[in-house]
C-alpha cells in the first residue's frame, strides 16, 4: 500500500471533517428543525435541553455551549484511554459542529422550506449519516455517545451499542412525555435512517471471516500478515474431485481488507478459491487498527 504524506494525511483529515461538521449543523438547522425531531446521541440530548429551556422557562440556549459541556467528560476519557490524535480530531468536529449551527447563514438555511415531517426524518437521516461517515473516514468521530462506546470497546472489550440504544430510547421517551409523541415517533425514523446509510456506507469496522483454500499456503499467510496484520489458521483437507491434497487457511480480517487481499492473493496463486462469510462476532485476540 502506498504511504500517504503526513501533511497530505492532516490536510485530508481536516477537510473531511470540516466538511462533516458543516453537513451536519446544515441538518440540524434544517431537516431537523424542520421536523422537529430529536436525533440519538448527545446532539439529540443537546436539542431535547434547548427545547426544554425556551418552552418552560423562555431562556435561549446557544446549541455549543450545551454541545460541549455533554462532551467534556467523555473526550477527557477518551483522551487518556483511547489515542490523543483520535480525541483531538473528534473534539475539533464537536466544536466546528457547535460553531457552523449557531451562526449557520440564514440563506443556506432558508433554502430548505420542508412541511412534511416524513420527508425530514428521511433525508435528515441520510444527510446525518453523510455527516458521519466523513468524520469517520478522517479517523475520528462525531463525539457525545461515539466516545463512550469506543471507550467501553477499547477498555472493556464490550459491545456498549445496546447500552446507547437504550439512552436515545430514554431521550425519546422524554421528547414525547414533554412535547409530542408524533414526532419523537417520526426520530425513530430519522434514526433507522441513518443506521441503514451507515451500514452501507461505511464497513471499515465491520469483520470477515475469509476461508482460502491454496496449494501455496505459507505465500498466502505472508501475505495476510503483510497486508493486514491479522493471523490466520491452517487446516489440512483433500479436494475430492482432483484427490490432490489442499491447506485452507482461515483468517478474519476487517471489510474493507477483503477486495485488495483477494487481490493480491489471486496475484501469486490463481487457482485459489475463496470463500467470504459475514462475521457477526469475535471472541479473543483480533489486532485492531491504532485510534492514533
């Protein structure tokens, strides 16, 4: 793999998440307002704190101020336990998200004129996932719950997304206890939306199990370890149709290694044949890529 400059890489994880950050205030100001809808995670929760402010006590909130007072705590945790660089670029797509809603222009703003709800939900929760997926895409993340459940991931070696489900699921509840059930049923579409787009959108997270058959196996591992730094595991077998003895190799690796590796693979050994399957979870020592 070609090594990308270390200034090209800043300047490219820059602009990826400047462009995030103005994707997703732009959404915030104008799908999400629109709708009125209460999107998961901390930028939900920050919306659902402005809300109550202006309607029970008529006190106008700026969206950062309350965006960043949520995120404090989790990106100094993040910070010590998980990669510096990481932390540092996540906290830099919070505050520029922050920013670029308070003092949005209102002629990007006016562009949108939206009065149906669904249409909001749906494209809110396109846009958002686009947001997302470029912020991941420059090695960081959009912040609030994203820290907590990559630090529970990384410290604990635990799934904490069924943890965060149950937390949008509180401040629905809340949207629709204080407000309007209607729309916070509408946010349950805004949020599937967005996880639909991301699954398809982004997989560098997600795993493969790929099984190789090959009558060069040592070649092929070399070149496994080379290129993704997992293991593999060599099993002995015999092809019944040629009767010719065969080693397959058995290796997970994340989804966005399989197409170069079965590349490279095909490069050295032609006949070898390949089967991809969907990993749903690993349980032990899988080497995962440095947060920094």
């Amino acid at each position: 793999m070609t090594e990308i400059h270390p200034v090209r890489r800043i300047v490219r994880r820059l602009t990826l998440i400047i462009l995030g950050a103005a994707l997703m205030s732009f959404n915030i100001n104008t799908f999400v307002q629109a709708g009125g809808l209460i999107p998961g995670g901390f930028t939900g929760l920050t919306l659902l704190i402005q809300e109550i402010f202006l309607r029970y006590l008529n006190i106008h909130i700026p969206f950062s101020i309350v965006l960043y007072i949520l995120n404090s705590v989790p990106a100094v945790i993040c910070f010590r336990y998980v990669g510096k660089q990481f932390t540092l670029y996540s906290v830099l797509m919070v505050f520029l998200t922050g920013i670029f809603t308070d003092f949005m222009p209102h002629m990007f703003i006016d562009f949108i004129q939206l009065h149906d709800i669904l249409l909001s939900a749906v494209f809110g929760g396109i846009l958002n996932a686009l947001a997302i997926v470029l912020c991941l895409y420059a090695g960081a993340t959009s912040g609030g719950t994203d820290f907590i459940s990559i630090f529970i991931s990384e410290k604990y070696r635990k799934d904490a997304w069924n943890y965060i489900f149950v937390g949008n699921c509180v401040i629905l509840i809340l949207a629709a206890s204080l407000f309007d059930l209607e729309k916070a049923l509408y946010s349950i579409i805004f949020q599937f939306t967005t996880t639909m787009i991301l699954r398809t959108l982004y997989r560098a997270y997600q795993q493969k199990t790929m099984l190789i058959i090959t009558s060069r196996p040592d070649d092929v591992y070399n070149l496994i370890r080379e290129k993704t730094h997992h293991g593999a595991t060599a099993l002995t077998g015999k092809g019944l149709f040629d009767r010719q003895d065969r080693v397959i190799l058995y290796s997970i690796v994340y989804s966005d290694e399989v197409t170069p590796l079965i590349n490279a693979i095909r490069a050295i050994d032609p006949d070898a044949f390949i089967n991809v399957l969907k990993t749903e979870q690993i349980n032990g020592k899988f080497f995962k890529r440095p947060k920094d």
